[in-house]
C-alpha cells in the first residue's frame, strides 16, 4: 500500500508541546506536512506559560529533516486563536488540517468544584476548539479541503467522577464536530472526535506509573493522522484509541415503541413500555437531527 503522505499539506497542532500533541506533530511533519506547534505552555491546571515546550518540538521536527514553527498562544482566546491559524497563513500559505488537541484538568467532585473550575476548563477545550475551527474555516472553505480532528474524552462520553468541568466541554466539543461535519460536508471538510487513551503528564495525575509507561501516545497518532488525510472521507465519527486497540464510539438510537397519538398517552404507559424504550436492541447511528426526526416521525401521517 502506498504510504499515506502530507506534502504540501498544513497542520496546526494546538497544545502540541508535550503528550499526544507532541506525536500528531512529529507523525504529520514525518509524512511531510508542514506544522504549526502551538503551546501555550503551562501547567497541567492551565496556570503560567513557557516557550520551551513548543519551541523543542519544532526543533525536533528540523532536527529530523521536516518544516515546522511554533506558536504560543491560548486557543482560550480569540484573538489567540487567530494568531495560531494566522501563523500557519504567514509562514506556509495555507491550513489544511487542524488538531484541537490543547487541554487542562480541574478535576474536583461537583459539590466542591469552583465556578472558575468550570470556566477555565470551558474555556480551553470548548471556546478554544471553536475558536481555532472558526479562524480556520473561511480558509478551508474557500480551498474546498480541511480536516479537522477534536480532542474528547471518555470523561463526557461515558462520564468519570470528578470531572463535571472537564466532562461537558468534552462532549460539547462532540455536539461542535457533529454540527461541522453539517456544514462541512460541501466543502470536503472532514470533522472528527478522538477519544484517546495514553500515558501523558496529564494522565500521570490519574494512572500507575506503569500504565503511563505502556500507554504510550504514539499508539493513538495513527489514527489522527489517518482522520487528517485525504483517505479520510468520515465526518462527524467519534474514533477512540489507545494502546493498540482502535474503535468507534457513537450515539444509537433503539428502535423504541410508537403509539396511537389519536388515544392520550399516559404515564403508566411509559411505565409498561419501559424496557422497549430504552432497549438497544436494533438501534443505529443517526446521520443528523434532520434523519432524527424523520426516524421518530415515521409512523404519524403527517400529509405534504
Ligand atoms: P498534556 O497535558 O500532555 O498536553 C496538553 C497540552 O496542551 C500541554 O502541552 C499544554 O501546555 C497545552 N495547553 C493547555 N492549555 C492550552 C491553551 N490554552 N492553549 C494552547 N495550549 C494549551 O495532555 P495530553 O494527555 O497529551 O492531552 C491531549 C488532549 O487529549 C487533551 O485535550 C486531553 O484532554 C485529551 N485527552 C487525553 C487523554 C489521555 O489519556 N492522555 C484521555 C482523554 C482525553
């Protein structure tokens, strides 16, 4: 099979000076893609900033023959977020692909979890994966060709304790990609999910030693980069990985019951259809909220 190359191609990769980000970044730049390593560069909580991180993953990437420059701005800002996709225009021409890969943890129950909490985590993951999508998307318009590639977590897809913050931005971040893939689809803009699983300074706060060890970032890269290329004619998927194992996690909708809306519909009848309704035994992903509807509808004559 024909390696999968990038030449020509434009990445920004945001939060890429360490972790997952580091690896999309060296993975793309290895296949010839030009890289804008964005990183603001602060602490696990988002607190403080240092060029360091993204400054040596761009000499890493000259070290070994590819074309990258870093930037070091917050995609929690808009302005930032500009500047970041302005970067890769000012220095390579164009965007391509983008990696909404930047993220911070304030993990603390609900009950003791502080509004600023919330904030700042809304504010890196979900402001800043929207900002960077909307100061790239006139670019990826108007060439007819983007992909783009969000960072979720298993943390808003499933739930974890602990982190209502990090949770809801992480699954606003799903509800974003799957309105992009809408909007996308006639410009051959391509928008998908990872879930990754690896071991990072973020996950070092959660895992063993050991696992941290195993799990090793460049075991989610394949498939991100795979979602960046023109192969890539998904949109709107959820892909998750880690450690060798790769899947796709999705929304289904049971098959459910359906009513005679000319009798009134009681709650007790809820209450004896119960386990019909919430079965998933038949159920399918749905394309988008128009199929949704057309689905629920299907059995009311609805005239036209
Ligand atoms: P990491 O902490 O190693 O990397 C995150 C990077 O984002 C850091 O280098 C940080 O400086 C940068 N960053 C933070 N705020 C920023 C901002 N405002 N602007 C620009 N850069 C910023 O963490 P890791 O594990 O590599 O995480 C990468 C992404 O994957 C995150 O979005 C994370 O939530 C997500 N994720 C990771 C999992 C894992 O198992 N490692 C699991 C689920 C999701």
């Amino acid at each position: 099979m024909a390696e999968i190359r990038f030449d020509g191609r434009v990445a920004v990769v945001t939060g890429a000076g360490g972790g997952l980000g580091r690896e999309y970044a060296l993975l793309l730049a290895k296949r010839g893609c030009k890289v804008v390593v964005n990183d603001v560069g602060g602490a696990v909580d988002g607190t403080g900033s240092d060029a360091t991180p993204a400054m040596k993953v761009v000499n890493e990437i000259k070290e070994m023959g590819g074309e990258a420059v870093p930037n070091y701005d917050s995609v929690a800002d808009w302005e930032g977020a500009q500047n970041i996709i302005k970067t890769a225009i000012d220095n390579f021409g164009r965007i391509d692909i983008l990696i909404n890969n930047a993220g911070i943890l304030r993990d603390k129950s609900f009950l003791k979890m502080e509004l600023e909490d919330y904030h700042k985590v809304m504010e890196v993951h979900l402001n800043g994966t929207f900002y960077c999508c909307k100061a790239a998307w006139p670019y990826m318009r108007e060439q007819n060709y983007g992909r783009i590639v969000s960072a979720s977590s298993a943390a808003g897809v499933y739930g974890n304790f602990g982190q209502a913050n990090y949770g809801a931005a992480k699954m606003g971040i799903v509800g974003l990609m799957h309105v992009l893939k809408q909007e996308g689809a006639k410009y051959n803009i391509m928008c998908n999910v990872i879930v990754p699983i690896a071991g990072t300074r973020m996950t070092a706060t959660v895992m063993p030693p050991n696992l941290v060890e195993i799990l090793k970032p460049e075991y989610v890269a394949p498939i991100v980069v795979w979602a960046c290329s023109e192969k890539c004619t998904f949109s709107g998927y959820t892909f998750t990985a880690g450690g060798g194992y790769f899947s796709r996690a999705a929304f289904v909708e049971g098959p459910g019951v359906r009513f005679d809306v000319s009798q009134p519909i009681t709650v007790e009848m809820i209450d004896e259809n119960i386990d019909k309704i919430v079965s998933l035994e038949g159920a399918k992903p749905i394309e988008n909220a128009t199929a949704h509807t057309i689905n629920a509808l299907s059995h009311l004559n609805l005239g036209g």
